[in-house]
C-alpha cells in the first residue's frame, strides 16, 4: 500500500505539472481577453503533429533533427499558429461571445479534419526525447524519462512566465489589461499588441504540453478532446482567469486521476474530477481562487 501510495504521488506530481501548461495557457487567454478558446485543444494537437513532422524521416523523406531540437520547433510552430488564430479571426469577432465561441470550435474540428487528411486517423507513436526508464527500487516503480523532462520543462515554463508577467514591462502590461481593459488603455497600453503576446504565450505552452502528451499517451486526430475537458476542468476548478488557481486545481486533478488508475482502474479515471468540479460548481462557483484580475 505504501508503495502505491509512494507512485501516486510521484507520478501524480509530474503529469499535474503537464496539465498546468495546458490550463495556464487557456486561462491566460480569458483573463486578457474574455475568450473561451476552445481551439486551445487544437494547438495542442498541432504542437504534437509538428514534433512528429520535424523528428521522423518516414513523415518528410530522409530529413528529421534531433527530438530536443524537435520540441523546439513544435513549440514555434503552435506559438505561431495561435498568434495567426488571434491575427486572423478572433480579434475581429472577440466581442461577440457566442460567434466566438462556435469559430473556435469549427477551428478545432477543421484542424481534425485536416491532420485526418494528411497522416489517417491511426494512432502515431513519437520519438522520446529522453529514452528509458528510472527505477526507484524504495518506491517499487519505474518512472519514464519524459515523465520526468515534462515535470522540469513544465515548471521552467511556469517560471519563466511568472518571471516575465510579475518583472518585465510588457509583461505588467498583460496584468493590467487583465485587471482592467479600460483602465490599461487609459495608461498607454496597446491592447491589440498585448492580446497578441497572449496567444503567442498561450500557444508557446500548448505546443510544449502537446508534445509531452503526445510522447506519454497517444497522438492522434482526436487526442486534443481530452486534453481541452481537462483544461476547462481546471481552469473553472481554479477559477477563470487565475494562473495560480489553474496550478492548484491542475495538481488537484492530476492526484486524482491517477490515484484513480492506481487503485481503481482506467474505467474509473474521469469521474472524480467531475465529481470535484460539480462541487466547486455548487459551493463556490468562481473557483477555489475566484478570478485574480476583473474587468471595471
């Protein structure tokens, strides 16, 4: 018992990490600018596909760069795909809520569509970037090296942000505009620049977690379905808009699912978080942290 507890909590920490960068991401994107991003479950798949493009000779003839050199450009790439999503389309439609909503849905099943073209719908496998195995002979488990690099790259990710939006400039700029639309433009703050960044940023974590999920689970033309339902989880768990309260619930949930497959079985795994957030729901509808930075 003590052994699987041990597992739990170890292998708990570090797919939790993964699912803050999928949250902190979406929740970014409705703190600045009020927008369900439900495209946010695309970008991952794009920064999955991107990885498997770069790194496998089969894809692109006999050209593939090294797999560290691959999550690199997965990343640019979903950054950049996002940075367009927000450029091209929802800058022009974000003030109506419902078109907005439904054009980020048709996104998502359009990029299904298009990755359904282009690779078929079987599952693909990704190249590692750390290979192997850590075997923790007083835990009894073995931990899989990008369970581990996922856990590093997550929270240097997560560092890296809060040092920009809490240190730098243009990063301040991105929590005024959360705290008050209005009140940042009257100050000098370019909205439309900082609702850019935004999605760049945004993307920048989705093409990071996409990678790292489509290493540890499956990549595939659906594989973004569960990945956006836990991000939504989160961010309403944690409240709207709070970077910090998506890390919490994201741990909060990661415990759980995999307290779930380790004694219950995989039949088991989504019902929890659903449980947990039908209560938050109920109890305290803004979230375990509420939203850190309201409109006026």
């Amino acid at each position: 018992m003590l052994e699987s507890i041990l597992s739990v909590l170890i292998l708990g920490a570090m797919m939790s990490a993964i699912y803050a960068l999928v949250a902190i991401g979406f929740t970014m994107i409705f703190g600045v600018g009020g927008v369900l991003n439900l495209a946010h479950g695309g970008l991952i798949m794009i920064g999955a596909y991107a990885f498997l493009v770069s790194t496998s000779s089969s894809v692109v003839g006999s050209i593939a760069v090294p797999t560290l050199l691959g999550l690199v450009i997965a990343t640019l790439v979903t950054a950049v795909a996002s940075y367009v999503l927000y450029g091209g389309l929802v800058r022009y439609i974000e003030d109506n809520v419902v078109i907005t909503f439904l054009s980020t849905v048709m996104v998502a099943l359009l990029l299904t569509e298009l990755i359904h073209y282009e690779f078929g719908s079987s599952p693909r496998t990704l190249l590692p970037i750390a290979d192997g195995t850590l075997h923790l002979q007083g835990v009894g488990t073995r931990i899989n090296y990008m369970y581990i690099l996922g856990f590093v790259v997550s929270w240097i990710a997560i560092g890296l942000l809060w040092y920009y939006v809490s240190r730098t400039d243009e990063g301040r700029s991105i929590l005024a505009v959360s705290m008050s639309e209005r009140g940042a433009q009257l100050t000098g703050v370019d909205l439309e620049s900082v609702k850019s960044r935004t999605w760049l940023i945004a993307g920048a974590l989705a093409g990071l977690a996409g990678v790292f999920l489509g290493t540890l689970q499956t990549t595939s033309p659906e594989m973004w379905l569960n990945p956006l339902a836990i991000a939504f989880i989160i961010v309403v768990i944690g409240g709207i808009g709070s970077i910090k309260g998506s890390v919490v619930a994201a741990y909060l949930i990661g415990y759980l699912e995999q307290f779930t497959l380790e004694f219950l079985g995989t039949g088991y795994q989504g019902i929890f978080s659903l449980v947990v957030l039908v209560a938050v729901l109920l109890l305290k509808p803004e979230g375990l942290f509420g939203r850190e930075f309201a409109h006026e």
